[in-house]
C-alpha cells in the first residue's frame, strides 16, 4: 500500500448487522486489508468496491472514502432459556407418551368391563333357555313321579340323555345352574353304565322325584341375580405341575378373579350338599355310589351326618396286602344313610341304615367278603373315636360293590357328642 496515503477512509453505509442464535448472518468485516464475505445479497455491489481498492493498493489524492462500520452486539442466551428451547422440542414427544401411558389402563379396563357386561348378558339368556328347557322336563316326568314302576336299563338311557342336553344348554349359563346340571348328568351317566352289573329293582317315583327336585332347585338359581364380580381384577393360573411348569411354554391363563363361571368342582360346595342330601332320600343304593363317585370324598356325608346330630365312620379300612393292585389296605366309602324305625307292639326302636361301598370300579371284592369280615375294618377318618363294628347288624350285600349295616340311633348320636369337637375342627380343615 502506498507510503503517502496516510490515512484511508470508507464510507460504506453497511445494513444493521442481525444475529441468529448468537451468529451474524447481515454483515461486512474488514480485516487487515481482507473482506470476510458477507452472507447479504444487497451487500454484494459494496463488497466489490472495497475488494477493488485494497487490489489496487491505492486512491486518487482527492478523493476520500470513509468506511463506517456498525455492530450490533451479540446477545448471550441463559442457561434457562436453553432450557426452554430444548423442552419446547420435546415437549410433543413427552406429551404423547405421558397420554399413551394415562390412556392404556383406562382402555385395558374398559375392555374388560365390556367383556364382564357381554358375559353377563350371556348368562341371562342361557338361564332363561335352561329354565324354559327344564321346565318341559318336569312337565314331562311329573305323572310317572305318581307310579312305582320298575325302570329299566332303557328308561335310564332316555333319562341320561335327556339330562345330557341340558347340560349342554347351561354351559353359558350361571355356575350355580351348570353345576348342578352337571351333578345330574354325571350320576345318571354312571347309573346307566353300571345297570347291567346289578340290574336292580328301582322304583320309578323315587328317580323322577330326584330329577325334578334338582330340576327345581336348577330353575330357582337360574331365576336368581347373578353375580356381579366386586372388581374386575384377573389372576394367572397354571395347569402344569410345579416342579415343570418353568420348563414349559404357554402355560399360564388368566382368569376373573371374582367371576366364576362353569362347573363349581368343590366337595364343600352348598350345591353338592343340597344335590347330595336329594340324593340320599332316593334311599337307592345304585345312585348313592353314582353320586359318590363325583368327587370321592367324605365331606359331603360329613356335613349331612353333622346336620342329624350322628357319626359314623366315613372310611373304613382293613389291612390287606394286595400288591398286584398297588395297595396294602381295602377301603369302604361311607355314601348314604337312612334313619328307619322299628315296631314291635307297643315298643319302637330307632335304628340308622349305614351305606359303605368300594367304589373302585377295577378292583372288586364285595362279592365274596363274607359278613363277618366287616368286623375286621376300623374307623380311619377319627382312629380314637370309638366306632365298633362288632355291635352292627343286619349285613346286607347291595347293587355294585356295596353292603348296608344297622347301627341304633342312640349310639351313634352319643358318638357325635363324643367326637363334636373333633369333627367340627377336622370340617374345617377339608
């Protein structure tokens, strides 16, 4: 640049320098003889200017150009409001997942609520279909409750299948109809198989009266309001044995918690005492060892010798080493009783007619059990409890692997006394 030139000035009117956060985008720098380049299009006619006289090194004596340069300053953000900036970009992706999260339960709940509502509907209607179907059938058997004929193998085989389809009809219906409908459905079954067996006098009357008595109590439920479960909460359940469930997939289902629905399957059941107790005033063996077998065990005998103030030993055990049948002892099953009375003259004695049976449909040995052999079985339910079978009478051989023996009343209500405390707790823990 030439010596003589002493003092250079510019006059450039430069546009007001705007800054976008904290860089300047409209500007003109000047440095050391170099222009940065600005990034302003109407500044481009002026750059060229300034680049020409510093190419050029020099200006004519008379002529003076001043340059006068304006900054705007840069202006520092604060921390909070980089803040705000960064949660203004994330605040439509945390609003979107905070209102996934509120609006999954709320929807997983109403689902569920609409399952419980169409289930309920459901059951409404299929109680209603039962009770129509019901209501044909006692219509139906009502006369021949009135006559003492004696059934046969055929007459069960139509009963059964009547049942059957209205087993069928209560599937969706409440658990309280279904289950006994199953009961029904599940003895007659059984009576009908093992008919041939025995082929046993049975009267007419007393069939057709257990038939519409359960058909009634079916129809009372069915008439009833169902449940509505007190939370609609669920629970898994698992089908597999414990020790190999973790080895297995797809095990787990779930289930309402509070709603039950299909066949209650539980021996304390009111349904199988109320079933049981109908049961009981048939006074057929046969159907006692039928019904029995529904679940195979003493409580339901327990809680209808309780309600009459009497014990009698629901089990009956005999060491018998039979390794062939994988035991080492013969059981009888206690599955009914009756109270009789007995008059001689003007003198009346009360006696309880014991049912036992084995109720092992393979292994057989009622048939060649001579009667004194009873005599050799125990109580196995309570071993203290003082139950003797040396003072039984009137051994009887009856139906399909069961027997009936005669006890006085007196003697096996002062059992009951004897062995109250005992029975009430061993109740209470079946």
């Amino acid at each position: 640049m030439n010596a003589k030139l002493v003092r250079l000035l510019f006059f450039v009117k430069l546009y007001t320098i705007s800054y976008s956060f904290g860089y300047p985008q409209d500007s003109l720098y000047i440095e050391k003889g170099s222009v940065r380049k600005s990034s302003s299009k109407a500044d481009s006619t002026n750059e060229k200017k300034v680049k020409s006289i510093i190419k050029n090194g020099m200006l004519e004596k008379d002529k003076k150009v001043e340059v006068e340069l304006e900054f705007t300053p840069k202006e520092e953000k604060t921390t909070l409001e980089y803040f705000f900036n960064y949660l203004k970009d994330f605040l439509p992706s945390v609003i979107a997942a905070v209102g996934l999260g509120l609006t999954i339960p709320i929807l997983r709940k109403k689902l569920t609520e609409n399952h419980i509502t169409t289930a309920l509907n459901n059951i409404h209607n299929a109680n209603a279909e039962v009770q129509k179907y019901n209501q044909t059938l006692i219509d139906k058997y009502l006369l021949l409750t009135y006559k003492d004929n004696k059934l046969t193998k055929e007459d069960f085989e139509n009963i059964t299948k009547d049942v059957s389809e209205g087993f069928t009809l209560s599937q969706n219906a409440s658990s309280d109809v279904t289950t006994l409908m199953y009961f029904l459905k599940i003895t007659f079954q059984e009576t009908s198989r093992q008919y041939d067996l025995t082929k046993p006098i049975i009267l007419s009357n007393r069939i057709y009266n257990l038939i519409n008595d359960t058909l009634n109590l079916a129809n009372f439920y069915s008439t009833q309001v169902v449940q509505i479960p007190i939370s609609i909460k669920t629970e898994k359940k698992n089908l597999i044995n414990d020790k190999i469930k973790k080895f297995v997939t797809h095990s787990d289902y779930l289930k309402y918690k509070h709603f039950n629905q299909g066949v209650i399957r539980d021996p304390r059941s009111a349904h199988f005492t109320l079933f049981y107790g109908m049961i009981l005033n048939t006074g057929v063996p046969l159907i006692m060892r039928s019904a029995y077998q529904i679940f195979s065990h003493p409580n339901v005998i327990m809680h209808l010798l309780y309600a009459h103030s009497l014990y009698a030993a629901p089990i009956l055990e005999k060491p018998s080493p039979l390794p062939f049948f994988g035991t080492n002892k013969t059981l009888l099953h206690l599955i009914g009783f009756t109270k009789q009375t007995s008059f001689n003259g003007e003198r009346s004695d009360e006696y309880v007619k014991l049912v036992y049976s084995n109720i092992n449909n393979i292994f057989h040995f009622i048939g060649s059990m001579p009667s004194e052999e009873i005599k050799e079985y125990s109580d196995s339910y309570i071993n203290t409890s003082g139950f003797k079978l040396d003072v039984c009478t009137n051994f009887k051989k009856e139906a399909i692997e069961t027997i009936t023996i005669k006890f006085e009343k007196e003697l096996l209500e002062n059992l009951f006394t004897q062995n109250k405390k005992i029975i009430k707790k061993k109740l209470g823990s079946i």
